[in-house]
C-alpha cells in the first residue's frame, strides 16, 4: 500500500513537472510513460500565484536573454506554476503535494495574501495562506517576487488587507531564508539573477528590507540622466529620489526604456511604502520609506 | 446524473472554479464561480484622480495596457480633457503592441495544448535542439515504466485523445516548434510596446490626458523593425495555424455547438482612427439584431446584479452607482458581479468583435479582407463556439497588424507637421467634482472604467471588465452567464475526463487562473486534468 503512494505521488510529481516545463498539457502523461528524466537533476521550484495579477509572470517570461524556454528545458524543475502548467486540479494539485513532502525546492511567492480574512482568497477550496504556510516550512529558500509579495504592494490598503510573505512568516512562526525582488512588476533579470546565484551557492547580500543590494543597493536619482537637469521629474512626483534599484542603468525590455526614461515619475514601485503610503503619484511628496507591519 | 467540480481551472489568469451538472454525456447546467478577490476599486477611494490608470492597470498583468488605457479615458472624461492626436496614436501602438503580444501567447501557450498528444515527439527524428530535449524526456519515462499500475486508478484516468486530439507527428512537431518561438515573439511583442510605454507589463507613459512622451526617430525606427518580425510570425505562421486546425483537424468540433451559448455580443470598440470611427467597431448585438452602434447608447443600458455574488446589497443598478462593499457571508458563489446589457447577458470578447464587424456593414472595417473570411467559414458552417472564437481572436489580429502600420505612418506625419503635443495640461488637475466614463476593448472583451471625483479625490470608482460578463453568475431574473450558458451541451461522454469543459471556457480567453477538480455526486474526491 506505502509502495503504491510513492509511485503515485512520484508519477505524478514527475508527469507533472514535466509538463509544466514543457507548458504542456498534463493529462496526455497517462499513456502510462514516467519521468525519472532530465527534469529529475535540475533543481525544484514551486511557484504559487496569491492576490496577483500575473504581471510578475508575464514580465519573467518578458526575458530575451536568457529565454524562459532554456531556463524551463534546461535549468529548473518548475513543478508548480498555475498559469504556465498542463496539468489542472488534482494532478497540479497532487504534484504540489508531492513537491512540498520531498522539500528542498525554491518557493516562489507572486502577489500579496489576504490579511483580512482568509476567505478573500481560495484555490481548490482551500486559503492561499496555508498552502503558503505549509510549502514555505519545506523550502529551501522563498523569493517574494513582486512589490504584492514582498511588502503588500496594491493589495495593501484595500479591504482585503494583501499582505507580503514576511508577514505570514512572522505571523506562523515560520523560520526561512526569505529574498524580496520587489517591484511592480519585478524585472525579468532580478528574477534570474538571483535564482542562479542562489543555486550557485553565492553569498547575497540583503538590506534591512530583505532586498539584495546588488540590485536595490542605490537610489534612482542618483543614477538618473535628468538628475541636476530641467528635465528632473521631482516636480511631477517622481519617488527617485526615495527609491532603490538598479532601473536607471538596466532599463525596462532588453534595455529599451524605462519609467523615466519614457517621461514618466518613477512611483516608487519597490519600496516597502508603496502604493499606499507612497500615493499621490503625480504630486511632489517626501516619502520616507516605511512600512509598519 | 453527476455533478463535477474544476477548481482551479489552469492556463487561464486569475482563480477560477466550474461546477457542471452532467446528464446523459453533456452538461445539463453549469455554475462558474471567480475566488479570489482584492477589492482593487475601493483602495482607490479617497486617492487622486490621476492615480487610478496607474492603479487599475495593475489589475491584470496580462492585459496590461488595457485598464491603464481605459482608466485615461475615464478621468479625461471627468477633467474635462482633449486628447491630442498624437497622444492618440502612441497609445494605440503600445496597446497595440500588447494586443500582438497577448492573441498569440493565448493561442500557443494557454489553449493549443488542449488539443495536442505531446507523446508522438517519441518518434521524432528531426534535428531541433529543443524537441530532441522534450523528445528525450518522453523517451526516458518509457524507459522507466511504473513497478505498479495502479496509481493511475480512479484519480488519475488514463487519456485517451478523444476525437478533437491531434495526433499526426508532424502537426505536433510543428505546433510545439511554433509554441516555443511564439514564446520568444510574445516576449519582443512587448519589447516593441515598451519602446513607447517606457516597460512592459505595466507600462508607464499613459496617463490621464495624454501620453508622455513623442517617440524619436530612432524610437521609431526600432519599433518597426520589431513590428515586422511580429507582424511576419502573425501573418506566416499564427493565423495559419489556427485557421489550418479549424479547417481541417478540428472542423468537426469547429461545425459542431459545442460552446456556442447565447449568441449576443456586446462590444465597446477601440483604437480610435483620425476620420473619428473606432478601429474595431463598438455594438450590440441581441438575438442576431444589431440593437445599438454607439457607445452612447450602450452605456446607459449596463447594469450590474449581484444576486449570487458575495457583495451587500442586491439589486441591479447602473456601474457609476455601484457599491463595492463585500459579504462573505451572503449565501452566494462567485466575486464576480453580473454586468448586464438591457437585462442581456452577453458575450464579450474576438468573438463579438468579429460579429458587430460582420454586421455592421458601412464600417470599414467590415470590407477588411480578414473579415470576409470569417464570414465565408461561417458560410461554410462554422458555428459560433469554441474553434470560431480562436478564428476570430486569429483574423482580428491580422486588421491590428495593418492598422499599426498606418499609425506609425500618422506618427511621421505628425511630427513632420509640428504636431507633437502629446499632454492637455490644461486640465492635468482635477475638478472639485465631476464624473466621468471611459469605455475600450481588451484583447479578452469589453472593458469600462467609471469614476466619480468628490472633493478632488476619488469618490467612488467601478471597472465592469471583459471576464465579469464572460464569467458572470446567475442573476436574480434566473438568467446564467455566457460561461454558464456556453457549457449547456457541452458533451462529457467519460464524467472522469470533461476535457470540452476546459476547451470552451479557454476559448473565451478568461482572465482568472483555473485548475479543475471534479466532485461525484456522492461528495468523493474524483479528479480530472482538463
């Protein structure tokens, strides 16, 4: 009977991660074929999607360089992602089980989690917060991607109350390696970046706000090509001056434009005040970056 | 009779949950339910008017461009503002850009996989790197067959493609070539939007009375390089493909009613043209009757019911009135309101874009080439269900394709002629009070945005977006949703496999993620991959 539940649940994890790499559909891995394949070396991430609104996906899948089809094929084992995998109900829902009993995987949070009360938000009949809850006890690490993730983001301030991952952590007592990469969305190359140096072993250096400073280590302004111009956004609102990140010198979209750079005031996006405490977006305003739990 | 419960349905943005009640093989009646809910229209309460395009654009990350758009519109409209031409043309090119991106990416990477075997890639023997590596994988778990079968039991039923699975190698060696590489279009599809909307998801250069910036001519140059290669995979290899299946593969299913529902069509039209007419065209359309052209017209008629959906109050009114006050505990099953055109519950979406073109016959949009040839597979006997809305999706794209040429044509005039100014600052601010509406399409349906300002601030503010209609419940006249009503029919010869389930609620396109569990009468835990 135990035999029987290991395969099933490895059958099912293997068919399934496999067609969620592949973004293929799960159900044709029942002509009774099983994956003990490549996918099985690579390194395991499970991905679930709270109070988002798939910008955070669609931006990772934005990436030229590297393209998402080598990282899928060749990198990762991406065993759970809603919007990207084959497999529906049960089956995603077994593999994410299975996932979460064998452990050691990267979890990768997308929006915020209902604070307010847990009937905000439900996938399979069950709260997001305890499926975050019981695949973060199991990590190796969770990356918040996103500003809904790390701190709240839009979710924070509505009646929903969308909090970030930290929060929930605190909140169960739960002890883990956490990396915010906020903003809205977060930029492809913050995402790969710190998922290869992760695997690598490297040492990443995170700031008070559990951000890496590699990324989110200088303020906008200082780096900003109308920073001492007329051409300064300050007076339309621009948060550059309050805000950390690398966005002057990657740019947005394979380095074509970015906020600014189209003539827009940056909003502060991955700073923990935002939106909320960050708001009115388009009116001069000191924003000190704050953001009470 | 058995009832079957999806949740979540996957591959679809958003949370979404189907209960289905099956009779005799097909679905007798259907319940589609939203479950997850943020509550995004109330935040913005109190807030600057200003703040709301870039505050709804973050409601969905994969029509981005569309609710920041829209939300434009709304506040103009309530500022009293006039869009500048060429604030008019940069912002159809970077929604157009976002739309180019998003009708592929739905096709390949959200739907196509409905209706493929992925397992004949066993027999590949081509040389791409990508397929020998998916082709390796397949070959590897047949190498290592299960010690005990019985896994598989009754929770994971083994598939066998039904009638509308493709298994012909060589159309599936070409579909997953072309999946692969419309993820790299899709990519530089947004590519091309950012050059103008600063980045891409969520770009940052529309705002409320205009854009801002005037792309350059390097700018330019740049996005129509990018334009070209996007436009060339569209014309060469994504409308053919669609067309291809549905002609051939799946004409069966194609001339079938699987997912044909109610037949009326509601569109709001978008990407206004220099002569004043809309790009795709705005109408409804109510038991094959073209009851209205303008948006004029049709704006007064929307209301809201939230009978079955877990909001206070319970009577329909009209979205500029609407309360967003949740209650989670009113006996109901959905967060998604049911918006109503003249009492009509109606289909939204590629689908009723293409019928309000067939049928509004002076529009010139209606002489358009792809156009034509949707009416000529209707002619044929394609009926109006799941392969007709993935045709239309495909078709429309190609009218898309020449108009954002034609605008990029209008942006070198325009700046040959001085005509540059891309902001009505005049009415940047805000009024003390005013009230305002800016109705568009998204790539997935109609989309509206109504704001009301008290004070200077937001005082209330209501989106009706393009899967509230698809998606809508039950109202309190008894009449389902398009979702709801397009699943009527619906054949589930085997209750362990309800594979049409999933194929005619993507062929909507919806906008909530889904992944479906299935429920046996008896309350056992019975599940299916759809």
């Amino acid at each position: 009977m135990k035999a029987k539940l290991i395969n099933r649940r490895h059958f099912i994890k293997m068919s399934s991660s496999a067609a969620a790499a592949l973004g293929l559909s799960q159900f044709l891995f029942t002509k009774e074929v099983f994956a003990a394949g490549p996918n099985a070396k690579k390194p395991a991430v499970i991905w679930l999607e709270a109070q988002d609104c798939t910008g955070c996906t669609e931006s990772v899948l934005s990436s030229l360089t590297p393209a998402p089809i080598d990282v899928l094929l060749d990198t990762i084992n991406l065993q759970y992602h809603e919007t990207v995998m084959s497999g529906t109900g049960y089956v995603a829902e077994s593999a994410l089980q299975a996932a979460i009993q064998e452990g050691g995987y990267i979890l990768v949070i997308e929006g915020a989690i209902p604070a307010a009360d847990k009937r905000f938000m439900k996938v399979a009949g069950k709260p997001v917060e305890d499926t975050f809850i019981e695949a973060s006890r199991n990590a190796s690490a969770i990356i918040a991607i996103g500003a809904c993730a790390s701190y709240g983001g839009i979710c924070r301030g509505g009646e929903s109350d969308g909090q970030g991952a930290e929060y929930f952590l605190d909140k169960h007592g739960v002890s883990k390696t956490l990396i915010n990469l906020p903003g809205c969305p977060l930029h492809p190359q913050w995402f790969y970046e710190t998922v290869i140096d992760f695997l690598n072993g490297k040492n990443i250096n995170l700031d008070s706000n559990k951000r890496p400073t590699s990324i989110y280590g200088q303020k906008v302004h200082r780096n900003c090509f109308r920073r001492g111009t007329n051409l300064c956004l300050k007076s339309q609102g621009c948060k550059g001056m309050w805000t950390k990140s690398n966005c002057p010198t990657l740019k947005w979209n394979d380095g074509v434009n970015w906020c600014i750079g189209s003539g827009a005031p940056c909003a502060g996006c991955t700073e923990p005040a935002f939106y909320d405490q960050i708001s009115p977006l388009y009116t001069k305003k000191f924003i000190s970056s704050y953001y009470p739990k | 009779m058995a009832q079957i419960t999806i949740d979540p349905l996957t591959r679809i943005e958003g949370h979404l949950k189907v209960n289905v009640n099956v009779n005799g093989g097909t679905v007798s009646d259907a319940e589609v339910s939203g479950t997850a809910a943020r509550g995004i229209e109330k935040l913005l309460k109190g807030k600057e008017p200003r703040d709301a395009a870039y505050i709804t654009e973050r409601i969905c990350g994969v029509c981005f461009t569309a609710h920041g758009w829209t939300s434009s519109i709304a506040v103009e409209n309530a500022h009293n503002a006039n869009l500048p031409d060429a604030a008019r043309v940069v912002r159809n090119l970077i929604a157009g850009g976002a739309w180019l991106h998003d009708h592929p990416l739905h096709f390949y990477h959200l739907s196509a996989v409905d209706y493929i075997d992925i397992t004949v890639l066993a027999n590949y023997s081509g040389s791409d790197i990508n397929l020998n590596k998916i082709k390796n994988l397949i070959l590897s778990e047949v190498a290592n067959p299960p010690i005990d079968g019985s896994y598989v039991g009754p929770f994971v039923p083994t598939y066998a493609p039904d009638q509308y699975s493709i298994t012909d190698l060589d159309t599936v060696v070409t579909l997953v070539q072309h999946y692969i590489k419309a993820l790299e279009i899709q990519a530089k599809a947004k590519k091309m939007s950012a050059i103008f909307g600063g980045k891409q998801p969520h770009q940052s250069s529309i705002i409320p009375t205009g854009v801002t910036m005037f792309p350059n001519a390097d700018q330019r140059s740049q996005f129509r390089v990018l334009l070209d290669e996007v436009t060339g995979f569209i014309k060469n290899t994504y409308v053919p493909d669609v067309l291809g299946l549905g002609t051939n593969e799946l004409f069966g299913l194609a001339t079938s009613d699987i997912g044909v529902g109610y037949q009326n069509y509601l569109a709001y039209g978008c990407f206004p043209e220099k002569q004043g007419h809309l790009m795709y065209p705005e109408g409804a359309i109510v038991n094959g009757i073209l009851m209205a052209d303008n948006r004029d017209d049709i704006e007064p008629l929307i209301t809201e019911d939230v009978t079955n959906a877990w909001y206070q109050s319970n009577s329909a009114g009209h979205p500029s009135s609407s309360q967003q006050n949740f209650n989670l505990d009113k006996s109901a099953y959905t967060f998604v309101k049911a918006p109503r055109y003249n009492g009509q519950p109606m289909e939204v979406g590629p689908l009723a874009r293409m019928m309000v073109m067939a049928n509004r016959t002076s529009h010139p949009s209606h002489s358009h080439s792809a156009v034509q040839q949707f009416i000529g597979l209707v002619n044929a006997g394609v009926k109006p269900g799941v392969v007709a809305r993935h045709a239309a999706r495909a078709l429309e794209t190609l009218i898309l394709c020449d108009s954002m040429y034609n605008w990029m044509d209008e942006l070198d005039s325009l700046e040959a002629s001085g005509n540059t100014q891309i902001r009505d600052n005049n009415h940047w601010d805000p009024p003390r009070n005013g009230s305002g509406w800016g109705m568009t399409e998204a790539p997935r349906g109609a989309l509206g945005h109504w704001i009301d300002i008290s004070n200077f601030a937001i005082g209330n503010y209501a989106c009706v977006v393009p899967t509230t209609w698809n998606a809508s419940p039950l109202d309190a006249n008894g009449l389902n949703g398009p979702f709801e009503e397009a699943l009527k029919g619906c054949p589930v010869p085997d209750e362990n496999n309800p594979i049409n389930v999933g194929r005619i609620i993507r062929s909507f396109d919806p906008c909530l993620a889904c992944a479906v569990h299935v429920i046996a009468p008896n309350g056992d835990m019975k599940q299916y991959k759809i």
